[in-house]
C-alpha cells in the first residue's frame, strides 16, 4: 500500500529510510532544507514519519520483495532503526542499491556479541564478558566477571532496557535464561561496570573517510530508557573527552561506519571509559543537536550518506539540556500554552505518537550559560507535556 507518490520537483538523488519512526520523522525536516528527498519504507501508514513524507510505501522489511520492490530507483538506503536482515542488504548492495551503513557494518549494532567479540580484537575498552547459554554456563564464567550480581542480556533485539537483566545468584539467571526460546539461544553477561556516569560519543562518517566528531555528552538512563542529555557532559575531563571521541572515530573507521555512529560509554569511578553500546543511525543522545549543534546529527547522517562534506558538530551554545517527553496525560497538544508561555526560548519536538505510558513521544531542549537553570526549564517544560510537572 502506497500513502503518496514518486513525483518530484528536483533532480537529486533519493535517499530510501526504512522505518517510520521519529528518527526518520526529524530526518525529514534536516532532508527538507538539503533540498533532498526522502522515500520511506513504514511499518504502518500512521507511522511517525509516514504522516510527514509523502513517498511512503507500506510494507514489511523482512519481506525481500516487498523491500527490493520499493528500494528500485533510490540512490542510497539508510535506516530509522538496525533490524533489516543483513542478508537482504547483501542482495540489495549486489544489485547496486547503496546501503549505508552497509550490513558488515551493521551487524555489530544488532549483534551484541559479535560487537563484543570485534571490539576485544581491537582492543577498545569494555565489559569484561562471557557468552552463555545454559545455568551451568552461567555458573562457570560467573567468577570471571567479577561474581554475582552481574548483566544478562539478549544478543540481538533488546533496545530501551528491552532485553537486559542483572542478576543477583545462580537461580535469577537460570529464570532469565529459561525464558529464551528453545535452540540454544545465546546471551551475553557481563560484568557490572562501577562507573559514575553514562556519557555518548557521537560521530558522522562519510564514504570517503570524512569524520565530524559532535561534543561528548552525559546522558541520564531510568530502567533503561533515555530521559534526560546535557552537552557537553559537564565537568569532563578534556583528555577524557579526547579518547571518548577518539575511540568513536576508530571504531566507526575499523567497522567501516557511514553515517553517524553513537557509541555509549560508562565514565568509571577509575577514570577510563568503557564501551556499552553501539547504534548506527541518529541516536536519542544526539537530538540535542538539532537546537544545540551547527549542524544537526541528521543533517550530517544525510551529508554522510550521500558522501557530502560534512557540517560542523560544534555546539552553539555553553551548555544545551534535551529531556524526552515520557508518556503524557491527555492530548500533548494541550501543554504548548503553558510551556511557550512560560518560556519562549525552549524547544519542542513532538513525534505524533499514541501517548503511553514511558513511551518516548517528543523531547523538549533548553540552552544558555548557567547549567542549572538550562536543566530546570527543560526539565520543567518536559515534565508539563508529560503530566508529571503542575
């Protein structure tokens, strides 16, 4: 089912985005002003992105025909999200469908293990880590993570906490692991870091090598899920901040990385930082960009993506406060009198999701130079959207 049509006014190249979710929504407003138009593969017509893009087809990306049938004629296909098959990328590279990044890149970002496994050969700093399938594999690898309690997770599908456990004894893995599907279904453990802090290094890589490295930044988690970026991360020490960035250019470079790359990090009460997660798309710890940054993380995705020069990732301001919109009370619409009144200058980005409790549907962004006052008014101003702030 098609939602629009294929006609353009311009001559430049199309970029296909599979998934319709806000990423692929604020993509579309970096690709309006580029002047490059976007053609979107959506789960559903109602999709956050599929209500902004008119070339919207409908269907499903782990169907081959469905996506070689609407990949035919892009330019270059990227992604709202990691979970194409890499195998249906191979066949679309094959038929010289540009995909980017590409599936050998891919596969770390859906893969925790194979992540894992190709960050120890390069000797990046991470977790120590174990892979297991059964309760005795658990009991075997557990003294060398340090002993109970340490982190369960799924190596492929997990995302926002999804996926992840932390286990106190013997018996809570077993229960983890006796809720995986039956055929030797592997998991990851890992040590539980000590680490002080979460912090993110962001970086865009084009074809040709080009790399813009956006500020390092702390971000805040609640059971998984982002709810709260301050860049840069304040009181970091500026060597520290140096490897964060340095390590997230290496490791885009050696997987060979087009687009941005977040990599999250653990700030350890030792002073290293240590590698968590990787994605490869536009991230939740970059949206602070689109208000804070020359150049916004998306815009940059698009640049890179289609081998253009990159724009700058330096921060507009000392200091910038993005705090997602959590779930809501009523129609968020209803909180924009209040919140611009209030305060003029704060951002609001709304993904016309169904409101749920938890569920990501917008962000608000504050900048200034004294910190505090930043994070009061976006905290304030997502905290009215969601109903948790009267």
């Amino acid at each position: 089912m098609r939602a629009g049509n294929r006609v353009s006014a311009v001559s430049s190249p199309i970029v296909g985005v599979v998934g319709a979710g806000q990423l692929a929504r604020m993509m579309q407003q970096a690709a309006i002003g580029l002047g490059v138009p976007l053609r979107l593969l959506a789960e559903a017509a109602d999709g956050s992105a599929a209500q902004v893009i008119v070339d919207t087809t409908v269907g499903d990306y782990t169907d081959w025909d469905a996506l070689s049938s609407w990949a035919k004629g892009t330019h270059v296909v990227t992604f709202d999200h990691e979970h194409v098959p890499t195998e249906h990328l191979d066949r679309l590279m094959a038929d010289g469908i540009a995909c980017r990044p590409g599936p050998a890149a891919l596969v770390h970002a859906q893969d925790k293990a194979v992540m894992r496994q190709r960050l120890a050969e390069l000797n990046v700093g991470q977790p120590r880590f174990r892979l297991v399938s059964s309760a005795a594999d658990v009991s075997r690898v557990a003294p060398s993570l340090g002993g109970f309690p340490f982190v369960l997770k799924t190596t492929r599908g997990g995302y926002d906490g999804k996926g992840v456990w932390v286990v106190g004894d013997d018996a809570q893995a077993e229960t983890v692991l006796s809720q995986a599907p039956k055929g030797g279904a592997q998991f990851l453990a890992e040590e539980r870091v000590d680490f002080s802090r979460e912090l993110s290094a962001l970086v865009a890589r084009s074809p040709s090598g080009q790399v813009a490295a956006y500020p390092v930044v702390e971000s805040v988690q609640r059971e998984g899920v982002c709810v709260e970026v301050t860049a840069p991360a304040p009181d970091l020490d500026p060597q520290l901040a140096v490897t964060a960035q340095q390590t997230a250019m290496r490791i885009a470079a050696e997987l060979g990385v087009v687009g941005v790359l977040a990599v999250e990090l653990f700030q350890t009460r030792d002073g290293r930082v240590l590698v968590n997660e990787l994605a490869m798309r536009p991230h939740n710890t970059g949206h602070w960009s689109i208000d804070g940054a020359v150049t916004s993380q998306f815009e940059n995705h698009l640049r890179a993506v289609l081998d253009l020069p990159l724009g700058s990732p330096a921060a507009r301001n000392r200091w910038t406060v993005m705090v997602n919109i959590l779930g809501g009370v009523g129609e968020l619409y209803d909180g924009y009198p209040h919140v611009q009144a209030r305060d003029p200058a704060v951002r609001v980005h709304l993904y016309a999701k169904s409101v749920r409790p938890g569920r990501k549907v917008g962000h608000v962004t504050a900048y200034g130079d004294d910190l505090e006052d930043v994070r009061d008014r976006a905290r304030h101003a997502a905290g009215w959207f969601a109903g948790t702030v009267r």
